[in-house]
C-alpha cells in the first residue's frame, strides 16, 4: 500500500507539474493543488514532454523535405505552443522591469503590465535569435534529439532552486500560488536535470551542471538586486537563460 501510495503521488506531482508549466488540457483537482510546492521536483519531467513535442516538429520538417532552418523555427515554435510562451513571457517582463524601473516597486509593476517594452522586445529578439542558431547547428548532428531532449529537462530543473533559494517579491502572482519549494524538492530537480546531462553528455555533462548551475545562479542574482526576490516570471526567464547557455556550451565544445 506504501508502494502504491508513493506511484500516485509520483505521478499525481508529474501531471501537477504539466498542468502548471503547459498548456496541455491536464485536470487537477482544487486539493491536488495543495502539492504545487512539494511538486515541483517535477518541473523536469515537463521537459521530457515540450522536448519530444519539439522533436516531433524536427521529425515533421525533415519528412516533408523542408530545409533544417524550418526544422529548428518548427522545434521552437512546438516548445512555445506547448508551453504558451510562460517562459519567454517571464523573460520579457524581467527585461522590461529590471531595467525599465528606478525602483523596486517600479519594476515590479512593469513586470506585472501585460505589455511589452523596448527591453522586452529586444530580450525575445536577441535569446531567440540565438536559440534559432544553435538549434540550426545542432540538428546538423545524429544526435540532436536527445540533445533537444536533455537541454529541454536541464533548464527547467533549475527553476526549483530559484523558487526555494529566493523569497516571493511580491504577495500575489503564480510563483506565490505555488508557495515557497522545499530544498528537498529542488534538491531533487537538480538532481534529474544533473543525471540527464551525464547520462547524455558523459564527462561533458560536468560542465554542462556548471553551465546550467551558473546561469540559473546569474538570473537568481539579478533578481535579487533588482526586486529582492523571485516571481513566476524570474523562474520563466532562469528556465530561458539556462536553455540558452546550454545550446551554445553544447555547440562550443564540439
């Protein structure tokens, strides 16, 4: 019964998690909710689906002839219709708040306006431009897959650790909904995210941890600085930034 009990809640916190971080019709329950925190261990695990939704837009591409530069606009655009765009969402409003306002209480107004700013704009120009690329280089190779795959885990196994390291700055908002994450939790985030970079990378894997361990430390940073603390859209933009300095860490040591 133990045994049993812990399957439903291992899989009660994976469809929490997707119910959270996608856009997939996934039903939970008011009470299931009361998990958000604890569950967020899980966070990579929704990796493994938007990175197989990708991969199924690359597989699509190839099939039909299309060049690999669609492939890759294809990968990026199922990770953001899967997604509905949270994380690029968050990584604007940081980049609008942080250096649009004079104060804390300017950015994260800023950062809570539905519209888009000049930083903003900008930010969602430069980090896809840049994901584009590496994605156009990195499907010139047998295994773009499971590097697809494992960077889509990576980056989203360090959004716990921000969440737990950082206090909510404000009282209201997603990232507040969810509650403060436990070490444990994000400890156990770390750890798949970690693992799939080993088991994919072998003794690279080591730097692609410091890579990933590093950027997630720089946007946890800033916000600290900026707004004191972390909201859904700082765990939206450390999931960005750690994608990104994945792709390109990948690409250049090749």
């Amino acid at each position: 019964m133990a045994l049993l009990k812990q399957q439903n809640d291992l899989l009660g916190d994976a469809a929490l998690a997707l119910s959270l971080l996608t856009r997939l019709p996934i039903k939970i329950d008011d009470a299931g909710y009361a998990r958000s925190a604890q569950a967020a261990w899980a966070y990579p695990l929704v990796g493994v689906v938007s990175g197989i939704f990708s991969c199924i837009a690359v597989w699509g591409a190839v099939t039909l002839g299309l060049p690999l530069w669609c492939a890759a606009i294809g990968a990026i655009a199922a990770g953001v219709i899967v997604t509905g765009a949270m994380h690029e969402d968050g990584l604007a409003d940081c980049s609008d708040g942080f250096w649009g306002g004079w104060d804390r209480a300017m950015r994260l107004l800023i950062m809570k306006d539905s519209q888009i700013g000049t930083y903003g704009v900008l930010a969602l120009f430069i980090t896809q431009a840049l994901r584009f690329g590496a994605i156009w280089e990195i499907l010139h190779h047998e295994n773009w897959a499971l590097t697809l795959i494992a960077v889509h885990i990576a980056s989203r196994a360090v959004m716990p650790a921000v969440m737990s390291a950082l206090p909510h700055a404000r009282e209201s908002g997603l990232s507040q909904t969810v509650g403060h994450v436990p070490r444990a939790a994000a400890v156990k985030a770390a750890a798949i995210g970690a693992a799939t970079l080993l088991l994919g990378f072998g003794l690279s894997g080591i730097a692609l941890c410091i890579v990933a361990a590093l950027a997630a430390f720089g946007v946890a940073s800033l916000a600290r600085a900026k707004i004191g603390g972390q909201t859904g859209d700082v765990c939206g933009a450390s999931q960005q930034v750690t994608e990104i300095a994945l792709l390109l860490a990948i690409l250049a040591g090749e």
